[in-house]
C-alpha cells in the first residue's frame, strides 16, 4: 500500500533530514509542503517537485494525505499536530514532544501540552509516530539485542553522559534499554537557559542508573556515551556512530562490534532514513509505529521530572500522573 504524505515544516531538520528521508521510502509519496514562512515553503516545494502551501487547513483539504508529518519547532506543535489528527491524518514529530521554552529547557507545564497531543490522536484513531531516530544506530541495535537476549544477565545498573543537544534521546534510549523509571533525584547547576544536570534513578525492574548533562561539552568530543551493566556482562556505546563492547564478568572477554570511523557522525542521516522506513513501512500495514506519540510522552515526563526535583530537592515518580 503506498502512503500519501503532506509535510509540515520546512526548516532545517524537516527539510534537510526528515523530507529526504521520506521520499526515499518506496511505498511512501510526497503530495506537498507547509510553512508559514513561505520561502521555506516554496524552496522545499522547488527541491522536492511538489505544491507549497503556507497553512495546514488549506493543504490537508486540497492535498487529502493519508500522513502529516509536524516538524515544526518544539514550542509550535500544538496547534498543527492537533488540526493533522482532527482530519485524520496520521502524524509523525520530533523531540521533545513539546517544549515552550526550546528542548534544551523542558518545563514541567509542557506535559499537559504534550499529553493533550497524544490523547488526540488517540481519540481520533490516527497513529502517532516519534523521531527517536537514535534507536536505529547500529551500535544502538547491538547494545538492544545483548539485553533482549538475556547476554547481560538481570540488568544492575547504567550510566550515561550526554551533550543537552541530544538530552532527549539518551532519556528515549535509557528507557528504551533498561525500561520505566519508578523514581528520580536531580540536581542543575550552570547556565540557567542550559543547566548541567546529575540524575540519579531507580528503575521498576529493580536497576539502578545516572544520567549526566550538558551544554558546555565540546562539539567534537562525543555527543554521549552509554555503558549498561548487569550480573553476565557490561556493555558501552558513545556517539552517533562507533563500537559495541561487550566486557564479561566473569572473564576477561571482550568482544568489539564495529569501529569508530574517521567521522564518527556518518550514521546520523541512514538512521533518518531508518527510522522513516520502519515508520511507513508499518502505517501502511496497519500497524502502530515502532516508536508512538507514547514514547514522547514518557520521555518528556523524564525531562519535566528531572527539573521538579532539581527545584523542589524531592524524589520524583515521573509518571504518578501520566494519562
């Protein structure tokens, strides 16, 4: 079945990662283009041979997609994601779910916004698809099948150092590796609009893990780093592309998947066209995507707690009131 799609969002991201990902899917055909601002509506509509439209109402009617896409800034999702979903159009976004103040800044006031989203689609039977395009780096794979195959042993504990640029998908990622956070305990400190932040959390198998962040770690130095640890062995993975180790506790094995290439970024734009693919692939089979509207939501519900406790200095269960 091929999908018909209608972008939203023509900046950089959309326009430069998201859109040519799409257009690679082979059953998947772009109808058009959206922007408020209508240069970048009509530069994307010129590059990619279609229709530039400079509001959601009037493309939706005209064009009639099957998908919408919203990549609009993380503080301008709201009004387009909920008018895609109430015309039924599936939908698709990037992180953080939402954020007024920029996704360096999640506040705890942008849950509601975010659960309003989710719970939209939901009502309107659309599917809700999230950009956590991290899940498809090889190392990230490698690093999900050592624990899915029980190579680990019971999880113990993890530790993770991240750039604030990537902050939200090292949150995706450790949920997404060790499971649900039962509670958390943060500190911030540094610039106020990019604080350094410590978490320390407990997760509901048991595990145990912390999270370090900030903005004032150099750009070539690796965006972050992930080291897993249970009762058989530990595992790490750092950057956008590179190795999988896997150390053994009980010997001094060591097995190494990959190597660092000379730009330790090349996989970044394959794991767009990864992600689009996988996300197509199962809304034209009916299913819900491999990463949903859910997923953002719980991730941004980890950030929003993560500040509620640097600022009230109180353990916080981050889900106690999730939809």
């Amino acid at each position: 079945m091929e999908l018909e799609f209608a972008f939203v969002g023509c900046g950089g991201m959309g326009r430069t990662r998201h859109i040519p990902a799409l257009v690679a899917c082979e059953n998947a055909r772009l109808l058009a283009v959206c922007d408020r601002i209508k240069e970048r509506a009509d530069a994307a509509g010129a590059e990619f041979g279609v229709p530039a439209y400079y509001d959601v109402d009037t493309m939706i009617a005209s064009e009639k997609p099957d998908v919408c896409p919203v990549i609009t800034l993380e503080n301008d999702r709201l009004e387009p994601i909920l008018k895609v979903v109430g015309a039924g159009c599936h939908t698709f976004t990037e992180k953080p779910l939402f954020a007024a103040k920029g996704q360096m800044r999640v506040e705890p006031t942008d849950v509601p916004v975010g659960e309003q989203m989710v719970n939209a689609a939901k009502e309107h039977g659309v599917f809700f698809g999230m950009g956590f395009n991290y899940r498809f780096l090889d190392h990230v794979k490698l690093m999900k099948e050592a624990i899915e195959t029980g190579e680990l042993g019971t999880l113990v504990y993890v530790h993770v150092c991240a750039h604030l640029a990537c902050w939200s998908h090292v949150l995706d990622l450790t949920r997404y590796f060790v499971g649900e956070v039962d509670e958390l305990s943060a500190k911030e400190g540094g610039p106020a609009e990019a604080p350094d932040r410590v978490v320390c959390l407990k997760f509901a198998n048991g595990a145990v893990g912390t999270i370090i962040g900030t903005s004032r770690r150099g750009w070539h130095r690796p965006l972050f780093s992930i080291e897993i640890n249970g009762e058989a062995a530990g595992a790490r993975i750092e950057d956008l592309a590179g190795a999988f180790v896997l150390e053994r506790n009980d010997t001094k094995e060591t097995r190494r998947i990959g190597t660092i290439p000379l730009h330790a970024r090349d996989n970044f734009d394959l794991s767009f066209e990864r992600h689009m693919r996988a996300f197509v692939d199962a809304i034209a089979a009916g299913n819900k995507p491999p990463v949903t509207g859910m997923d953002g939501l719980r991730e941004l519900q980890l950030e929003a707690a993560i500040v509620e406790s640097a600022a009230s200095g109180k353990t916080i269960r981050p889900y106690a009131s999730a939809s």
